[in-house]
C-alpha cells in the first residue's frame, strides 16, 4: 500500500475552506470514488490557518503514480505546498460505530451555503 498526503497553503488564492467544501460536494468526492486502485482518499482543513489537503490511501504506489486530474489545484491557482508520498508500514482498523466511511465529514454533512 501507498499513501500521498498534499497540502495548500489558501492565502492570497481567492479560494476558501468553505468554497472548497462546495467543490467537494458537487464534484470531486462522486469523481474520487471511481479512480482505480484508490482505497480512500479523506480531504482535510484547517479554515482558521487557511489550508486546505488531502490524504489518500493507495493499492500501490503503481497505482498511485497515475496522474489525477488537478482540479483543487487549478481552482486554487497553484500546486499544493507540499506533496509527500509514503510506503505504508502497516494498517489497522478500530472500534467503531459508523460502518460506512462514504459520505462523512462537515462538506457532506453540513447544510450547504
């Protein structure tokens, strides 16, 4: 398995966590949920600091140097800051009370602005 975290920095972009979180709902989480090879990709934010990122969990690393189409970073103006991709050591899951990961989180979960 692989994984690749990526990072925007939003300031002086003209975009928001909350313009963003729009984009995800009428675009991107339907588009991400059929790339091949991709086991879960989570967006994360910290609208306080104004950035905005993803991580996403690959098959393979084969899998995962197939380029995806850059719409955030087209929408942002900009590559991310960072991009770091990783061999994955090993995995675990825990207790839970939420069985499905699709459709969670305050994009997808909030009223809409």
């Amino acid at each position: 398995m692989h994984a690749v975290v990526v990072w925007w920095d939003l300031a002086g972009s003209g975009r928001t966590v909350a313009s963003l979180r729009r984009f995800l709902r009428e675009e991107a989480v339907e588009r991400f949920s059929r790339v091949e090879g991709l086991r879960l990709k989570f967006w994360i934010s910290d609208e306080a600091n104004e950035r905005w990122g993803a991580v996403l969990l690959w098959e393979s690393a084969e899998a995962a140097a197939v380029p995806l189409p850059g719409r955030a970073a087209e929408l942002i103006g900009r590559p991310p800051a960072v991009r770091y991709s990783f061999d994955v050591e090993a995995t675990a899951e825990g207790v839970y009370g939420i069985a499905a990961l699709a459709g969670r989180g305050v994009a997808l979960e909030t009223p809409t602005d």
